[in-house]
C-alpha cells in the first residue's frame, strides 16, 4: 500500500520492520513472560505495565525519524487529521483492539495465566475476523495457515540455528567470561549499564531473542541489580536491546522476512532502516537512565 502511494520501497519495508518492535513492548508479549520466568519469577503483570510507557516513546521516535525523512524525500501527504474520522476508525477497530483489553486486564487482574491469555487472544480474535468482521471465511483460514507456514518456516530455521550457535556460546562459558570483563573492567555504574547493552545487542546480532533472553538473563541480572537497575526496568532493557537485534544482520529474522515480504534487497532494507536505529538507541538510554520511563506504571498500579 505505501509503494503503491509513492513511498519507496525500502523505506517502506525499514517502516514496517521497526514499527514491529512495537509489539515487543506493548503488552501482550510473549516474550516478557520468558523473561519474568528466567529472572525467577517476576510478575508478568508488572513487566506489561512497565512496556507501555517505553512503547510509547518507540513509536513517538520512529513517527518523528518517519516524518524528517518523508519531508526530506517529499514524499506524498495523507488526509489531514480529522477527530470524526478517528472517532470512526476506532468504532470501527474497537474489536481488534478488545483483544489486547482482554489479555493486559485479564494477567493484570488475575485472572488467568500469561499462557492462558494467548490461547484466549488467538480464539478470540478467529471468533471476531470471521463472524464480526467477516474478513475471513473458514475456507481462507486454512489459506492464512498456509501462508503463515511460509513466513514460518524462515523464523523457524533461523531460531534452529541460533540455538544451536547459543548452545555453543553456553558450552565455552562465553556470557560467564563478559559478565567477569564487565565486572574487571569498571565500577562506574553508567559504564556498566552502557557495556549491559552493549552485550545485549552484539548477542542481538548474532542470535534469536529467545536464546539471549534465556541464557543472559541469570548472568547479565545480578549484575545490573548491582548498579541499581530494578529487574523489571532490566527486563524492557533486554527485550528492546533483542528487539533492535531483530533488525540487525545476520540473523536479524524480521530483517530477513521484511525484505523477502517486501521483495526488496537486504542491503537496501538495512541502508534505509539506520536512521531508524539510531530513534531506536534514543529510546535504549533513555529506559536505561530514567528509571521512571519503565517504573512509573508498575509503581502506581503496585500502591
């Protein structure tokens, strides 16, 4: 749709990509739940609440490094930002967004597990994309399942090799090794909590999020509560930290599927998609080194 608008494709694909980090930290995210499960049982609840303020300074960033390069590349304007049709768009999208409502509540509240609300999320939303919407018919569920395949298949070979590969760094006791350098090398807390990411996001580049959340977490945590860094505050750390690993070769695997959907090199997609790394780094330092930007919502809620 933005090609057929006039955007150019890279650009187009590097959006769509970053934008997709979004997901990681506005809840419901899969991923915090591995995260509260390895730090040693944090709550979830806590880790969606903390995602919602850094999710929102991601997606403040990205419109601001979106809206700089489109004015410089003149590229074409939309319609102009009317409250009644906003007050439309959200009558007619209050369904979708009810599933996001049901899950943050329902883990928030108590009232079923993280895992639980997945399942209640995905039969939901296939209740409301068929008979509500009516955008899906039984016949082309099975044709999405297809295509999800396809998209899969690429996820899954590159999770496969990067497990191995985080298998091979755990046997030869690599992330032991940084996390003693870290310590050897400064006491400076701001130095420590700049060589943190730093990790994370070399780790980022060369393995999937689940490993890296798995394997640095016992390590890497001690070491940021030894600073002063609250778990949680690390937890939207790590998973920011991975998040901008997904767009970073070579085995960034959204970067990968962004440009195989996008049909555009990656060498391209990776040109286009640096000013949007350097809104996403911002946003790092900024969780990194105000605490409140993670801690306000979970300290509210928690009183």
């Amino acid at each position: 749709m933005m090609v057929d608008q006039g955007y150019d494709d890279d650009f187009s694909t590097a959006v769509t990509i970053t934008s997709s980090c979004e997901g990681l930290l506005v809840p419901p995210s899969h991923n915090m739940v591995i995260y509260a499960m390895s730090a040693g049982g944090i709550s979830v609840g806590s880790l969606f609440l903390a995602g919602y303020i850094p999710g929102a300074l991601l997606a403040l960033s990205l419109m601001i490094g979106s809206y700089i390069i489109s004015k410089r590349r003149h590229y074409p304007k939309g319609e102009k930002f009317s409250f009644k049709n906003l007050v439309k768009q959200f009558s007619v999208s209050f369904w979708a967004l009810a599933a996001i409502i049901i899950v943050v509540v329902g883990v928030v509240g108590g009232w079923f597990t993280a895992t639980e609300s997945a399942a209640i999320a995905v039969i939901y939303s296939l209740i409301v994309s068929v008979f509500i919407y009516k955008g899906l018919t039984w016949k082309g569920v099975w044709k999405v399942l297809d295509q999800c395949i396809d998209t899969l298949s690429i996820v899954l070979i590159l999770i496969a090799t990067s497990s191995v590969f985080g298998y091979c760094l755990t046997y030869l006791h690599v992330p032991d090794k940084a996390a003693n350098l870290i310590i050897g090398l400064t006491s400076n807390p701001i130095l420590i909590a700049l060589l943190l990411n730093l990790i994370l996001l070399v780790l980022g580049c060369i393995m999937d999020m689940a490993p890296i959340i798995l394997i640095a977490t016992p390590i890497l945590l001690p070491i940021a509560k030894s600073i002063g860094i609250d778990p949680i505050q690390f937890g939207i750390m790590m998973i920011l930290n991975c998040g901008i690993g997904l767009l970073t070769p070579p085995v960034g695997s959204v970067l990968f599927i962004g440009s195989a959907v996008g049909k555009c090199k990656m060498e391209r997609v990776v040109k286009a998609t640096l000013p949007f790394y350097l809104c996403m780094i911002i946003v790092l330092l900024l969780i990194t080194f105000i605490p409140q930007v993670s801690m306000f919502l979970p300290g509210v809620f928690a009183k």
